[in-house]
C-alpha cells in the first residue's frame, strides 16, 4: 500500500533554533518528492521538489534530503523564525496509477519566542 | 511560476443553498486538478481527482452528486456544493499539475448557516 508517514505530528521549537521534520515512505514506482509549507488558512505553497537522483536541495533556510534507498527525506529548518510556524506537507508523486500523489499528513510546527 | 487563483477566498451561505468555488491555472495547463477538504487543524483530504473532458474521479465516502465538479477546460475546474449544509462549512483547496508542476490553490472558506 502507497503510504507516507511525517514525524513528528507536531513541534514547538524556540525562535532562532533548528529542526528537522521526517517523511518515510512506501510508495512505488517513485517520481519525485516534495515538501510544502501550509500557513493557517492558506493553500500549501511548494518548498522544495525532488527526483531519484536527488539527494539535498535547499531553498533558503529550508533544505530537504531524500535517501532513495531507504525511502526516507528530511526537512531542516535553520534558525528559525516565528513566520516559519506553519504545517509542513510531505507529498510523493507515484510514476504510474491512477491515484498519482500520496500526502503525508503533516507536521504543525510551533515557533515561538 | 505557476499560479493556481481560487474564487473566492471565503464564502458565507444559508443552508440549503448551492454554492460554487473556481480553480484556474493562470499560466500553464494544468492537465489534472485536484480538490481537497480541510477541518481545522487536521490534514488535507483529497475528495477527487478530475482531468480536462471526463468525469471526475471520487475518493470513497465523498458524494458525487453533492460535490459536483467540472473541468471543462485545462485551465479551469469548478466544485460546486449542492444543497449546502453546516456540516459542509470547511476550508477547500485546490490543485492543479501539468507534468512537472503540482501548485495549490490559496483555497476557500465556505460557512454555511
């Protein structure tokens, strides 16, 4: 079953600190990974998108890994803001099928002062 | 980028009614759209896929005939909630991909009363 797993389900880290938000997953045939950021009431807005051969991007203060082998990506936030409190979205794009994209559930980050 | 334009942002209604949300692609042809519901604090949920010209594709215990939707071009697809009730007041987001890009919508509020 195409699954995507995100940890923690929540976090409250202090303004300035780092953190790191975790996306396993199971799902196969792998196109490409991608990480969102969801502010309360708005749409999810793209962080970083990556293929098979991808092992780090980074986009700002946000960089994401993949493992390919292990199916696993991280998201590091670095010193961090109060405006970075939001939900983090894990989404893995499948090659094939008919259902194409399955989310993760999201971790809510807490930044706070 | 691309752009993904919802309309409206929030929505107030009376029970009984029908309303109806627009997704646009500005500036690329979005070849599927995807629609998704949100309670607060909890995760998106995909309600269904639709591709330009055929039927939408629904995830199992969203009604089709409440949740009406059209995509009768690349660039647009409509959801239309029919016969509204308060249990449908909810935060709905929207998406649209062409081969690479997958871009949400800033999503709308609908409050039925």
């Amino acid at each position: 079953k195409n699954q995507v797993e995100q940890s923690p389900q929540s976090l409250i880290i202090l303004e300035g600190k780092n953190c790191t938000l975790q996306c396993n997953y199971t799902v196969s045939p792998f196109s490409n990974l991608r990480w969102y950021k969801q502010d309360t009431g708005r749409g999810p807005v793209s962080l970083t998108i990556m293929t098979f051969s991808e092992n780090t991007k980074s986009n700002g203060r946000y960089t994401a890994t993949l493992d390919a082998d292990t199916k696993q990506s991280s998201l590091h936030i670095t010193a961090s803001q109060l405006s970075d409190s939001a939900s983090y979205i894990c989404v893995v794009s499948l090659n094939s099928g008919n259902t194409p994209l399955v989310f993760g559930k999201g971790t809510r980050l807490s930044v706070i002062a | 980028g691309a752009v993904v334009s919802q309309h409206p942002s929030w929505v107030i209604c009376k029970s009984g009614t029908s309303v109806k949300i627009e997704c646009r692609s500005l500036d690329f042809q979005a070849t599927t759209m995807f629609w998704y519901r949100q309670f607060p604090k909890q995760s998106l949920m995909l309600m269904a896929t639709s591709n330009e010209g055929s039927k939408a594709t629904y995830e199992q215990g969203v009604e089709k005939d409440k949740f009406l939707i059209n995509h009768a071009s690349l660039t647009l697809s409509t959801l239309t909630v029919t016969s509204a009730h308060p249990e449908d007041s909810s935060f709905y987001i929207c998406s649209a991909r062409d081969l690479v890009v997958l871009t949400f919508g800033a999503g709308s509020r609908l409050t039925v009363l």
